[in-house]
C-alpha cells in the first residue's frame, strides 16, 4: 500500500516536471514580454509550492509566508548589490557593506536565515489552535513588513532599494521552481509528511496515535519558509528592486488564493492554480493592450485585468469550492488490475 | 492632563474599532465567514459621500449608509450564498475576491490618488469638558459607539429577529430546525454589519478629510485583530477587543521612545501574538468553545 | 402522516441508509431501534430535512417532502428533537422555549403553550430564566422536548430521548412522551434502548446496516428469537454489532 502511494506521487511529480519543461521550451518561441510573464510564473509557482507545503499538508491557513519571501529577497539583496551602492543606500556593518556573494551562495545563505527565523517565530506558536495560529502568522506578516518599512540601514525602508543583479532569467525560475517541487514531493513522502496530513483530516486522531502534530507543523512551517524564501530570492532577482510594500496583503491573498482555486490539497492543484491565474491575468492584460480588429484597436480601460481575475476566480470558487482538482494529483490513466478482493 | 488626553483618543479610537470588529464578528457568528470585504464596505461608504460632496451633511451621512447596506446584501448574494456549504478556507479567499474586485473597480473609476471629502467639518474643533480640550468628533465617536452597542445590545436581547440570531449563531442547523429562516437571519446580519462599517466610514472620512481605494484595508485587519483578541463568534468580545486595541495602539504611540515610534504597529503585533499565546481562544470564548472555530 | 418509501442515503462513500420504507399513521407511536451506527439518526435528519437524500421519497400527509429546507418543514409541522438536545447554552430557557414557536404568530395560544410545556416539566419552570447552558442533562432533555412541543407539530421525530439520562429521568420523559401520545401526537422515535421504546410504541421496527431488518407490532416483537437477530445482525458473516 505504501509503495503504491510512493509510485502515485513521483509519477505525478514527474509529469508536473515534464509539463513545466515544455512550457519553458515553448515560451522560448514567444515574444521577451511573454517570457517575463512565464518567469514570473515559475517564481509565483515557487512561492505556492512552499505554501502548499504547510497550508495543503497541514491545513492550516498561513498569512505570514510572504513576509519571509520578503527576508529572502532581502537578505539576497545585502549580499549581492555592489559594496558602492550599498555604502550609498544603506547603512550596514562593514563586513556586510563589503561583502558580495556570488548567487547560489546568496541562496543558500538568504534560505538558511529564513529558516531559521521560521524555526524561532513557529517554534512558540505552532501550539496554538484554531483560528489563532494562521492569525498568529498574520502578525508575523505586519511585523516583517513594518520592519522592512522603517529599518532604512538595513532595507531601505520605503525606498526600492535597487541594484540587484538580475540574474533570474527563465531556466533559472524553472529550475528553482523544479527544486522545489522535488522537494516538497520528498517531504510528502516521509513519516513527516504523512503524520501531518493525517493531523489535516483529524487533530485529535493523529494524536491519539501518537503523532506529535505541533512537531511535525514546526519542520512543515520551516521547510515552507525555506522554499518561499527562495522564491523571494528569485523574485529579487527577477525584478532588480526590492520594495517592502510589495510583500503585503495582496501578494499574501494572490499566492493564497493561487493555492485554493487550483486545489490546496494536492501539488497538482498548487500548480494548476498558477497556471490559472496566470494565463487569466496574461490574457486580460493583452486584452488592455488592445486587440487590433482590421484597423481599430479594441482597447479596455485599465484595472480590467484585476477585475476580470477576480470575478473569474469567484466564479471557480462557486462551482468548485475545492478548488480545480480537488484531492486529485495528476497521473497517468491507472491501467485495469483485477480486483483484489472487496 | 496629558494621561486623560491620550485616554480620549484611546477610547475614541477603539470606540470606531469595536465598531469594525463588531462589524466582522456578527457575520462570523453566524457564517463562520471572515469577511475581508468589509473593508470595502468602509471604502465605499467613503467614496458616496466623496460623490455626494457639497450635499447637506445628512443626506451624505443616510445615502452612505444605505448604499454600504445594499452593498452588503449584495454581497451576500452574489458570492456568499452560494458558497454557504463552503470550507472557511474557500470563503475567506472568496471574500478576498469580492475585496480585490471592489477595490479595482473604485481604482479603475476614481484612480489611485487619494482624494479630499468634505464632512462634518464643524466637527474638527474641540469643546471644553473642564481642563479637557476634546475634539469633537472623537467625542462623537464614543457617544456613537456606546449608543450602538446598547441598540444592538437591546436588539439581541428583545427583537424576535435579534434571538433568532443569537440561536443561529451558537447553532445554526438547529436553529433551522424550529423554523428559523437561514437566508432571513444572514441578511438581517449583513444590512447590521454594512451599517456598522458605514457608521467607521463615516468617522474616518470626518477625520481624516480624504477617501482612497485602499482605505478599508488598514481597518479590516484590525478588526480582525481585535475580534480574535475578542473571542471570534463573541459580540461583547468584538467589541472589547476593539477598545482594547484602541488603547494598545495609543499608549504604545504615546510612551515609546520616539526613534521605536515608526515600528508601533510591529509592537502592537508582537503583543498580539503574546496575548494569543496566553488566550488563543480570546477573552469571552471559553476553552471548551473553540473547536467549533 | 408519515411515509417513507425506498431511502437511499450516503455521506460520500459510506452508505448509511439502503431502501428503508416505513410508515406511521397519525395518533401513532412509532420506534425505530437497532445499534449503533445502524442508520437511525441518518433517518430522521433526512426526513427532518438536514441531510440530503441520493433517492427515495418520504410524504408527510399527501405532500412529498423530500428535499425542502428544514425551517420550511418546521413551518409544515414537523419538529425534531436531535440526539444530544442541542439546546442554546447561552440562551435562557425562557428564550429557548420561546423558539420552538418561531413559525407561529398566535401569540395568546404561545403563551398557553408555554404554561403547558412548564406544567409537564415543572424543573423548567423553576429554571425559566437560567442560562440553558447551566441545566444538566436531563433537564435539557426535557427543554428540548418542551422547546419542540411549542410548534404544535403534525410530527414529532425524536432521536434517542434517553441517551446519557439517568433512569429516573427517562421516566419522566417517557411519561411525558405518554401523555402526548394521549394527546393524538404522532411521534416517531429513535432508540438504542430497546426496553423503553418498544415499551411505549405502537409499532417498532428494528434497523440494522441501514436497513429495516423486522417490523411489527411491539407486543408480537419483544423477547422473541427473531427479533434478537433482526436487531443484532442476521448470519453469522456480520457477527455481533
């Protein structure tokens, strides 16, 4: 039964993949605007994965996950922008000041504050129960961004703070997107992640069988801080700018409701919330561009695009409250066997 | 002297809060729906009195009202009945929905610019109470508020409507069962908690002079603060919770040192998570109480 | 009064009723008994209105009732007592009490009503202005009767009235539960306790595995053979429930 299971994920796992590649291949062949929008996706789609991570494994709401996509960016930020232009804008100790790290290092290291800035917010909070927990991250959502608003030596507080080297081009999100969902395709797979899901369905039942469900949301919680911060290093150097007022409430609900309207109890519906949002949004703003009809250009005022998004995901919502797939995760056809036994 | 002058703003800001927390409570207790659109209700409360600017104070005041209380039913149902057998994740990312849609279309109408309102301008200045200099308005908040609370109080408490409410709220399926009509009650609950937004509204405009499209932000995550700190499904909790964050956010404005000043809203998160860590369940809701949360 | 023809209930995958048919004619006293998990609550919350039906059909009078809104059956007169009373806790037994005539608007026969509903259970009389949430557990059970008795209904449906009660306190409620009977109420009731119900029915039919095992009057059940089977699983392949 537990084979089975194992075979069920990594096939949906590997078709995910297979599926992410080719749209990488394809948006090879399409206009620079284009490719920017896909690069986006595979960032955005970093981001939901380390939020299904907890959100779909646990079921518990996190409203705090940007904030530390925010420390990611940030902390990225510190260790790749030029020794100039961080003398300039900022005001930090020296050894940071001349310090500049090469990308993947700056990775590893703005991934490894996250996680341990996760370990020591979740380590007290992971007891909570009920409402209080996602209104618990909630908070530490407010507190990282009015950090990042006021701390001016160190973020420059509400001032972009420019400079980033741009290096996130879109092999680059894919492969971090990629990573991520290797990983959290292993994390569902372990002892870890099966206690959790068995907390999802019944607190009390996981309990009584022994699953320690407050130890077992801590390493979710840290590991999905891990992934988002890596989407937020990505989104740094994507955009070039780090601006604290991006990491707020909207881009909070757009990644949250990412995750629902395509599903949040499977990685297959994290995906196909993306991909959902993301062509919707594309299509719309194309659609603001204007569509040329013979020789008129059919232009719609802009915020359509945000307007049409919203009424559409309603519209999902109503028709499927479980989000576009549901339980399901993708996997090929399962070829008749003969029955078992009732 | 300056202790009781912190001590009115304290009060008249979390008078307007408990308003907003009971605004979001009441539809909590009675859906389980964490309504984050209600801070669109205060947008668009603002923006008929911007369109209404140059207009008798009272007619701005009532036509508010009564567009933000149409706003609400609508709401109600054309995104939330339908999703009435929903998970509260589903409904909360809803509400957000019908939050973004809101917010665009007044972006897309008005722009993005804040803009001035005239309202109850002769409410800017200060009447005498002994040794006090109160402004006006925030005068007129406390009394608003505690008048509302003993109308809702009363309402709950007398109002055939009002107890079939409360019974929906502590069991709505029961409830349905002796008769209570479910689509009546929710109704009923969101024209009340449009008024409520509407009456913060109202404040807010008179206050700060302007209105924005994002104006209802700010407020919507406060009062769900203060409705947690409250006990989520607790009326007296809701409004509690507002004063209570009221008087939070104010002394911590008035007694921090000052270069600690522009972080208040982190500190008064962080208590925040203190205070959930000592009472997840919130002051009115007892322990037992919380798993139906 | 009441007819219920061939109900087919699930909630997802787990198939909690399979074609139950039954009847109870007005004036009558009907007990529906078996164990724990057989079903028995599945039915009366789908005739009440609260859980939805895959198939079947189920007619109050001539009027076919499947399907529609339990407040709107309540105003039709059916009343349910749900198991574990669900009586408001943080509302008074008076407010309690005054609920169960939401769908009336007679307001002087509410109000002899409610001297009546107080006569039969005087402990409420004494409690009338309490927090139900302070009463124990029989005398919730009785402000859940009493609640019910206050819409008047065609129908009264009660789901195992003596569940956690003690048995001086089931009596009292089954006492009372006579003198509606005496009254011409029609009352179908849900038991796991056999002893009492079949006791104050007319008829009684025993489900099992969400099915009607045996049916019949309750002198002609009690104590035989094939009732034991009928009520603890037929064939030695389902073994002892």
């Amino acid at each position: 039964m537990m084979g089975h299971t194992d075979n069920r994920s990594w096939q949906s796992a590997a078709l995910l993949l297979a599926v992410m590649v080719a749209v990488a291949l394809l948006a090879t062949l399409a206009p620079p605007a284009l490719q920017r929008t896909v690069t986006e996706a595979f960032i955005k789609l970093t981001v939901v994965i380390g939020l299904y991570v907890f959100v779909g494994n646990s079921g518990v709401f996190s409203f705090g996950h940007v904030g530390f996509m925010a420390i990611g960016g940030y902390v990225s930020a510190i260790l790749t922008i030029l020794p100039a232009k961080k003398e300039v804008a900022l005001d930090l100790p020296v050894f940071l000041e001349t310090l500049q790290l090469p990308g993947l290092a700056a990775l590893i290291v703005a991934v490894l504050v996250a996680a341990i800035v996760a370990f020591l917010v979740a380590a007290p909070l992971v007891r909570l129960r009920g409402i209080a927990l996602p209104m618990a991250t909630f908070a530490v959502l407010v507190i990282v961004h009015v950090v990042a608003l006021n701390w001016q030596s160190v973020t420059g507080g509400r001032q972009a703070l420019v400079g980033l080297p741009r290096f996130t081009s879109l092999w680059v999100a894919l492969a971090g997107a990629a990573a991520a969902l290797i990983v959290a395709t292993i994390y569902q797979q372990t002892r870890h992640g099966l206690a959790l899901r068995c907390s999802r369905e019944s607190e009390v039942a996981a309990a009584a069988t022994g699953i320690d469900v407050e130890r077992e949301r801590l390493i979710a919680f840290v590991l999905s801080a891990a992934i988002v911060a890596m989407g937020g290093f990505l989104f740094a150097h994507f955009l070039g700018t780090m601006t604290a007022n991006t990491f707020f409430i909207d881009l909070t609900f757009v990644t949250l409701t990412m995750l629902v309207v395509g599903g949040m109890r499977s990685l297959t519906g994290a995906c196909a919330g993306v991909a959902l949002v993301s062509i919707v949004s594309e299509l719309f703003r194309s659609i603001e561009r204007g569509i040329p009809v013979g020789d008129h250009v059919i232009e719609a005022p802009p915020g359509l695009q945000e307007i049409a998004l919203a009424v559409i995901l309603l519209a999902i919502l109503i028709m499927r409250p479980n989000g576009l797939m549901g339980d399901w995760e993708l996997a090929w056809p399962a070829r008749k066997k003969a029955k078992e036994g009732a | 002297m300056i202790f009781l002058q912190n001590a009115i703003d304290a009060i008249s800001l979390g008078a307007v809060y408990a308003l907003a927390a009971l605004g979001i409570g009441l539809i909590f207790s009675i859906m389980r729906l964490i309504n984050f659109a209600h801070g669109e209700l205060i947008m668009v409360g603002g923006f008929v009195l911007y369109g209404l600017a140059g207009q008798p104070y009272l007619v701005m005041g009532l036509a508010s009202i009564l567009v933000v209380a149409i706003l609400a039913l609508g709401m109600e149902r054309i995104a939330f009945r339908p999703l009435r057998k929903a998970s509260p994740a589903t409904l909360l990312i809803a509400s957000f929905a019908v939050s973004y849609l809101l917010q665009h279309v007044v972006l897309m109408v008005f722009g993005a610019r804040p803009m001035g309102v005239d309202f109850l301008a002769q409410f800017g200045d200060s009447v005498e109470l002994g040794v006090l200099r109160v402004p006006k308005l925030q005068f007129a908040a406390i009394i608003v508020t505690i008048v509302s609370l003993v109308c809702l109080a009363l309402f709950f408490r007398r109002s055939r409507i009002g107890v079939e409410m409360r019974a929906a709220a502590e069991d709505f399926t029961m409830a349905r069962l002796l008769g209570v009509r479910a689509n009546r009650v929710i109704a009923v609950a969101f024209v009340i908690s449009g008024v409520l937004a509407s009456m913060v509204s109202l404040y807010l405009v008179a206050q700060t002079g302007s209105v924005s499209y994002k104006m209802g932000v700010n407020m919507v995550l406060i009062a769900f603060v203060a409705s947690v700190i409250g006990g989520m499904g607790s009326l007296t909790g809701a409004a509690l919770g507002g004063f209570l964050v009221g008087i939070v956010s104010v002394s911590l404005q008035a007694y921090l040192p000052v270069d600690l000043r522009p972080y208040r809203d982190a500190f008064v998160f962080l208590a925040f998570i203190a205070f959930l860590l000592w009472r997840p369940q919130g002051l009115m809701t007892r322990r037992a109480d919380m798993e139906r949360v | 009064m009441l007819s219920v023809k061939d109900l087919h209930v699930s909630y997802g995958n787990i198939v909690a009723l399979r074609g139950v048919s039954l009847e109870v004619a007005e004036g009558e006293i009907v007990a529906v008994i078996g164990p724990n998990g057989a079903g028995k609550s599945t039915l009366l919350l789908t005739i009440a209105g609260v859980v939805r039906a895959k198939q079947g059909e189920v007619r109050l009078g001539d009027a076919p009732i499947l399907g529609i809104a339990p407040e709107l059956l309540a105003a039709r007169g059916v009343a349910l007592v749900p198991e574990g009373r669900h009586i408001f806790g943080s509302l008074t037994v008076a407010e309690n009490i005054a609920l169960g005539a939401t769908t009336r608007r007679d307001r002087a026969a509410i109000a002899a009503d409610i001297e009546r509903a107080l006569d039969m259970f005087p402990i409420l009389r004494e409690r009338y202005r309490q927090r139900a949430g302070k009463l124990s557990g029989g005398e919730q059970q009785m402000l859940a009767i009493a609640r019910a008795l206050l819409a008047r209904p065609k129908l009264l449906l009660l789901d195992e009235p003596s569940l956690g009660l003690a048995p001086l306190i089931v009596r009292q409620v089954y006492d009372a539960i006579f003198a509606l009977k005496r009254q011409g109420m029609t009352v179908l009731i849900v038991e796991q306790s056999v002893h009492r119900a079949v006791a104050a029915a007319d008829r009684t039919y025993v489900v099992n595995s969400g099915q009607i095992a045996m049916s019949g009057r309750s002198s002609e059940l009690h104590g035989t053979a094939a009732f034991d089977a009928a009520y603890f699983g037929m064939g030695a392949e389902k073994g002892v429930r």
